[in-house]
C-alpha cells in the first residue's frame, strides 16, 4: 500500500457543541507550523496552555497544545494536538489557520513551511499508525470496534483486542505453523537425509496441537463477532398475535403502538436490546395476511423482506385462537411461506402468546409466554442467545469481525487438508507443505501480514474522520 507522507489535519471529536474539541495534526517537520500556531516552542509530551493564534497574531482561542515528536505518537509520526473549546466555529477556525499557516512560506527562502498539509481522510491517522508499525490489522479495527461498540461487553472485548490479545493468539498460531513448515521444507529440500518426518518430528502430533488451539481461537472470535455485529431478530405473524406488545416488553418501553385493531402496525419498528451483553436487533414487522389495503401491503411485503434478512425468526402463535380454522389457515399460509425462502428450521423458534389468557401448549412445540404479565421472557431471551451460538462469555472473548472469522475457517480448513496429507506419508508432503503455506497465509491476513491494498481501504473508510 503506497503510503502518503503528506502532512494531514482533522478535527479529532465528534461534531456538535462541547467542553472540548481537539484539531490533531500528523506528518514530519511541523515546528515551524506549531511556531505559528502556538508562537513558541513546545516541550515533547507535555501539556502546554497558551492562545492559538491567527495571522495576524490576535487569538483564535486558549488551548492546550501538545506535541508527540516522532516516533514516539499514535502514528508514529510528529502530532501535534491542539485542544480548544469544543465549539464548531472555533474548531473550523483552527483547521482553517493551520492550513493556511502550513501554505505560508519562509521570509527568507521563500520556500513553503511544509510539504503540503491536508485535510485527513477517514481512518487516516489509524491507517498511518498501522503502516508504521504502531498497529497491526486487528489492533487497528479494534480503534473502530472500540468507537463503536454499542454493549459494555463489546466495548471491553474490543479494548482486550486493541491491547493486542486477538494478535497474540493469531501470532501465536502462526508461530506454530512457522515451526510445521521448517520441517516439511527441511525434508523435501534434504530427501537423501532419509529423515522419517512424521515420526521423529512429532509432526502429526504438532499439526493436532495447531489445529486444536485453532479450534479454540475460532470459537472465541465467533463470540467476539456476536458481540460487534449482535443477532437480527424479527418478529413475524398474524395480526394481533402481540408481536408489537412482545418488543415493547423485551425493550422496557412503549415503542410500538398496540391496540385490539387488525393491522396498526404498518411498517417495520426496530430496537437494539440487550442480552448478556449481546446487541439483539429486534424488528416488529406488520401482521403476515392477505389485505387488500395499499398501505398494508407495501408494510407486509416489507416484513417479509425483513424475515429473509434475518439471523433468527420469532414465529409468534396466539393461544387464544389457535382452535380458530381461520387462524390455523393462517398459520399454516405463514409456515409454507417460511419453508419457502431462506428460512430453515434452525432460524425459526415458534413462541405462543398469550399464556396469561389461555392454556399453556406443550413446551417441545416452542415456547409459552405472555408479552403483558412478562411469563416465559427470560425463556425466550436465552433461547435467543443459543440461536445465535452464544455460550457464557469468559472474560477473555476479545472483539472479531466476519472477516476475522472467514480467515480462520480457511485456515482450519487447509489443517484438515494438511492433516489428510500428513497421513499419507512422504509421498503427500508437497500437498502438505501447500496447505501449511495457504493456512499461514490465511492467518496473515488477520494482522495485515498479509493483505491486499483494497482490503486496507474498505477498512479504513469507515472510521471516522480524525480517528
């Protein structure tokens, strides 16, 4: 990836009116910019209070300037951050006197003070902070998950992993995998040696180690991806079977208007609970029946596209109908529907409504609650999370993306084909040696060891400018 040495500038914090705000610069040879912004010279890494001044020498704003010399910053280049008070004007004012302060040249050679100072594009001082080494991949989406992050949970599962808990695994597989692939090399490159690898290497014995703690990386990055992306619930069935009552109770608050007439809701209505510090997005979908009302139409027709969208469907059943040949008629429209797209049985959990008013079915159908007495909720949030493949989060679940997860599987799948190998003898140890370096490189990817220039680009896009 080309890097751009060019200075850069942004605003660090978030728009809108606040205490503070901060302007951060990065790049090389920005004292002569700090002189005329500041007027003096700054003490590396120390806080230093004092006006920022405009051209003409009158006062911007009172701040506090602190200068990170290089290498020794985020980036790993010279920063300088300037802290003013957080109002928009005043920060715009900032950026602006420091662009113009960097386009200034010097009296005597009439060369420009800095290369060419910029406005920073999104992630680009993170970027910079992972080219220079300050960061690898995982640690730097971990800046971005860590902003993000919508649970306590997630926020301190992505914190394990800026700290470098996700990279230490990763790393730590890779090593293994170092050590397989020496030895392979080492028998293929020396044939006449007559080394019996398999045997005298310990290599099966090393790859069912690799592949095991394989194992358990992966499961521990499925739990931190849960916790980055969530669980896209959607509540689908017939009008007036509760499903507006069901997502106002699991949110605690009247979100969804709920009355005894057939189709109120008419479009879909989102929440983001809670559970065990698992993000679930729920969406309340308009009740699934043949109408002939335009508007309910369009909101129904919505409501499937939500169910195809789904990560888990709550197929809600009313148990005061459910001796009604009409409502079974329904019922059973909605389940051939289901069968139909892409939602398999393992994404549908049949819950019946209404247990306050009616006799509880049997249990091995699906569940029984009441979304107005909150009877069976704690049933129906746990037999969420086990839709999702959730299991009790250990203090050591650090924070993963779906990237991070597909680059794992590939890899356990090259050491299933590498352990095939391996058990065929010296005859497979070309296949072997393959399926060892498609799974090292598999792993590179995780950290940035290896990986394609675009993939750095998407992922950067999405920070934040000034971050």
């Amino acid at each position: 990836m080309l890097h751009d040495e060019d200075p850069i500038v942004a605003i660090a914090t978030a728009n809108g009116r606040g205490a503070i705000g901060i302007v951060r610069l990065s790049g090389d040879r920005l004292e002569p910019l700090i002189q005329a912004i500041c007027g003096r010279t700054l003490e590396p890494r120390r806080a230093t209070h004092g006006p920022f001044l405009d051209a003409d020498g009158s006062a911007i704003d009172q701040g506090l300037a602190i200068h990170f010399p290089a290498p020794h910053s985020y980036t790993g280049e010279s920063v300088l951050e300037l802290q003013a008070h957080g109002g928009p004007v005043v920060l715009q004012l900032l950026l602006a006197r420091c662009l113009a302060a960097a386009a200034d040249v010097e009296p005597t050679t009439g060369k420009p003070r800095l290369p060419r100072l910029r406005i920073a594009r999104p992630g680009e001082f993170t970027e910079r902070a992972f080219l220079n080494d300050k960061l690898d991949l995982a640690q730097a989406e971990a800046v971005g998950d860590l902003i993000d992050a919508s649970t306590e949970a997630a926020a301190r599962s992505a914190t394990r992993a800026l700290a470098g808990a996700f990279s230490d695994e990763v790393n730590a597989l890779r090593d293994r995998l170092v050590d397989l692939r020496m030895l392979v090399e080492a028998t293929l490159d020396f044939p006449d040696e007559e080394i019996d690898f398999l045997e005298r290497a310990g290599a099966l014995q090393r790859l069912a180690a690799a592949r095991g703690q394989l194992a358990r990386v992966l499961a521990r990055a499925r739990q931190g991806a849960l916790l980055r992306d969530g669980m896209r619930v959607v509540l689908a069935g017939q009008p007036n079977v509760g499903k507006s009552s069901l997502l106002n109770a699991l949110a605690g608050a009247e979100l969804a208007i709920v009355t005894d007439v057939p189709g109120t809701t008419r479009d879909k209505v989102a929440e983001t609970i809670q559970i065990e510090g698992v993000p679930i997005h729920v969406v309340d979908t308009a009740g699934l029946r043949e109408s002939s009302d335009t508007v309910e139409r369009i909101g129904i027709a919505r409501s499937w596209e939500a169910v195809e969208d789904a990560d888990a469907i709550v197929f809600l059943h009313d148990l005061t109908r459910l001796g009604h040949a009409d409502y079974a008629a329904g019922d059973a429209a909605i389940a051939a529907r289901l069968a139909e797209g892409r939602a398999d049985a393992a994404r549908v959990l049949h819950v019946f409504n209404k247990a306050d008013a009616a006799p509880a079915v049997e249990t091995a159908r699906g569940l029984s609650i009441s979304a107005a007495s909150g009877e069976g909720l704690a049933e129906l949030r746990q037999a969420l999370l086990e839709r999702a493949g959730w299991q009790a989060a250990p203090e050591g679940v650090f924070i993963a993306r779906a990237r991070h997860v597909h680059a794992l599987q590939r890899t356990a799948a090259h050491l299933d084909a590498a352990a095939q190998h391996a058990s065929a003898g010296d005859r497979a140890l070309e296949l072997l040696a393959e399926e060892l370096r498609l799974a090292h490189d598999a792993l590179g990817e995780i950290t940035g060891a290896f990986s394609a220039d675009d993939l750095l680009g998407v992922i950067f896009a999405g920070f934040c400018i000034g971050k």
